[in-house]
C-alpha cells in the first residue's frame, strides 16, 4: 500500500456529537492524515468538526432519519421501504467514493440503528467497487435483553459475516464473541482504540516537536534532571547511571534542564566536559542538554513554565542525585505532577519528601543506582501502566503495527 490510499470513515454520527465511536473515528481520521492518506469522512449527524480533510454529513447515513425509521417499523409487513432506502444510500456513497481504495465503517454492520445503511455496505462490498473494512465495537446479540424483532430474517444481516469485508474488532474479548456470531470461519482481526498522548495532554508545541525529534516515548525510562549545569548537581554522575541503565538493555534517556551562561567561561567548561563524558560513554542519542535545544538566538532560553510541566508529564522519573542542596524545589513540583522522585538521600530532600521518594547514595556505583531505578519503577502499578499505554495503546504505534499492515493486507 502507497502513501496515497484513499480511505474513507463512516459512521452513523461525529464529533460534535458526543461518543466513544465518534472519538475513535475521528482519532483515526487525523491519524491517518498525519501518515499522508488522502480520506474523506461521511456521517448521518454531527459537523465539520476539522479543516484539514472532506467531512460529508449525509441524514441518510444516520440513526434517526425519518425514512429510516419509518422503514425499520414497517419490516415485518415487508421490506419494500428498507429496498427503497437502501437504493437511496448505496447510490449516495457509489456516488461520494469514486477514488476511494478502502472503506472503513465503524459499527454500522453489526449495530440495528439503520439497517438500509448496513444492507448497502453489504451491496457495496460486494461489488468489488470499494474494499470494505467492518470496524465492530458491539453487537446488541452480546446483550440477553436485546429486542425480539431483532431475532426476526431481516436482521439476520447483522449476525452474518460477508466474506468480502474484512472484520476488526476492539480487544480480544470482543474477537471471540464476533467470531461465535459470525462463524469460526470469518477472520476477526484485533485492533485496539488508541490514545493520543499529545493530544490527551494538551501538550506544548514545543514539547512535542522534541517527543517526535527524540522518539522520546519509544525510551523504557526517561529521567528528569531539572539542574542547573553546576558541579554540585552531580550530573556525571546521571550520564553514568543511565549508561548503566543501557548496559541492562534498557532504552534509557536523561532530560537535562540545566541552564547555562553562553557568555561564562567556567559555565562552557562544564558544558564541553559534560558533552565530552556524553560522547565518551557513546550517549549521544540519550542525554539531551534541553538548555541547548531551547536556546534563542537571542541569547534567552524559550523554556516556558509550560514547557516545563510537559516535561514533568512525560518523564517516568524526577531524578536528582545532587551532592548538596539548600531546599529541593524539582521535588515541590514532581509531588504536583505526580512524578515519582528519586533523589539522594541528603537532608533537605528528606525533609521534603520523608517516606514518599526513593533515596540513593550519591556514593554507590552507578551499577547499583541502575539497579535500585529498575526495582523502584517496576514496583509501581501506575508507572507499569503508563508503559502500557505507550507500549501498546499509543495511536502511532497502532498505525505502524496494526493497521498499515491490514490496509496493505486489503488492498493488495
């Protein structure tokens, strides 16, 4: 599959209207028009809720049209008026998806609220015209107490998979129900709902074009310094634990928000010898010197309080392993942003954190403070779970491993 197939998402609804499809849909919708996939996206209700590509609201398309529903209570005096409609739709989106590769259509072939929109994509896929993709969040046939006028022949369609539309569900529970409705013999492909952690965020521009630059939430674990390029702070000491980190196969990075004098002699000095141990310890690619990468032309730092906080979001760790202190501010805000802490075990940052941060000696080998780190993170539930989220539910990564393969996989 090239750059340029053409997709096109349908649902009965889209944002506005509030809903889980909704999001999805429209999550996918930008998703793939980041990738550079011309799409178009057609719905029953909602609005034109982006600029950036067709969005076609059609009532036809949706779950309370009068025509519809008209037509939904007349089926067991026959199907005239669904034959009817279904004509109307299938000839609306045979004339809307002329240069569309692939149709995916959330929900709309399993779920009973416009059945004439259901029996079109059926006609449709089985024209050949567009390869059709059934992207099935629910069925009411999961549920014991939906309607009997859905056990009657004209809703058998929603039970019954079509062997040329391709089926994807949500998570695996849902795969084994879709498979005893439909028959073990129609595939039923996992795909997860994403979450845009940028998005979700509300993450600073600035922010995201470094999360991007750095592939910064591929890293099993990124450690926050915020400390000024000073001897005390003890940031070799850093580069050399997370050198450590790497020698345990861990994908490590250490976000280092010191700032520095560009005109101070001994302040460059520090700056060449931290980058010379960076270069040395073959890190190049794992510690990155933010004062630099905030650096104006002009001689001031754009790191905004903002800018700050993302950082605090995205780390998985506020590490300070400073040999001496007056207080420990980084800890006020780690506690704010919920950031585990872990910090040297010098005597303002006990008062201020007492029991509730992780304590290193600044003397222990960095081997060791490696070690402790590891121990530390995977004994926390919601730090496991943030990994999860971007291990698995991270809507680039879902692109990249499951749906681009099933796009090249349906249109091929």
């Amino acid at each position: 599959m090239g750059p340029h197939t053409h997709i096109a998402l349908l649902h009965y609804s889209c944002p506005p209207v509030v809903g889980g499809v909704e999001e999805v849909m429209a999550q996918q919708a930008f998703l793939f028009h980041r990738h550079g996939h011309p799409l178009r996206l057609l719905a029953g209700s909602g609005g034109v809720f982006s600029d950036r590509f067709p969005i076609e609201i059609n009532p036809l398309l949706g779950s309370r049209h009068p025509d519809v529903l008209a037509a939904h209570r007349e089926i067991p005096s026959g199907s005239g008026p669904v034959e009817a409609i279904t004509d109307r739709i299938l000839e609306f989106l045979t004339g809307v998806l002329p240069g569309v590769d692939v149709l995916i259509a959330h929900n709309v072939l399993t779920m009973p609220y416009n059945l004439p929109l259901t029996r079109a994509l059926h006609r449709l896929a089985d024209s050949d015209a567009v390869r059709v993709i059934g992207w099935c969040h629910d069925s009411p046939f999961f549920y014991d107490s939906y309607p009997d006028t859905l056990t009657g022949e004209a809703w058998r369609i929603l039970r019954s998979g079509n062997p040329n539309i391709r089926y994807v569900t949500i998570c695996e529970a849902r795969r084994g129900r879709f498979t005893s409705l439909f028959g073990e013999d129609v595939q039923v492909s996992v795909i997860p709902n994403g979450i845009d952690p940028g998005e979700f965020l509300v993450l600073e521009p600035g922010i995201e074009s470094l999360i991007r630059e750095w592939d910064l939430l591929e890293a099993d674990l990124l450690l926050l310094q915020p400390a000024r390029l000073h001897p005390r702070k003890n940031i070799p000491f850093s580069i050399r634990v997370v050198r450590a980190l790497r020698d345990r196969g861990l994908r490590a990075r250490l976000l280092l928000l010191g700032s520095y004098d560009p005109h101070e002699d001994g302040t460059i000095s520090y700056l060449k010898e931290l980058k010379d141990l960076t270069a040395d310890l073959d890190l190049e690619d794992d510690i990155l010197f933010l004062a630099e990468y905030f650096f104006r032309s002009d001689g001031e730092s754009s790191l905004t309080k903002a800018l700050i906080r993302d950082l605090y979001l995205i780390a998985d760790l506020l590490f300070l392993p400073s040999l001496h202190e007056g207080f420990g501010l980084p800890l006020l805000e780690a506690g704010l942003a919920k950031l585990p802490i872990v910090c040297s075990d010098i005597a303002p940052f006990l008062e201020i954190g007492g029991s509730d941060v992780c304590t290193i000696s600044a003397q222990d080998p960095p081997a060791a403070v490696a070690s402790r780190l590891v121990e530390f993170t995977q004994s926390l539930a919601p730090h496991r779970m943030f990994r999860r989220v971007l291990g698995s539910y991270r809507w680039e990564r879902i692109f990249v491993e499951k749906i681009h393969p099933l796009l090249q996989e349906v249109v091929a």
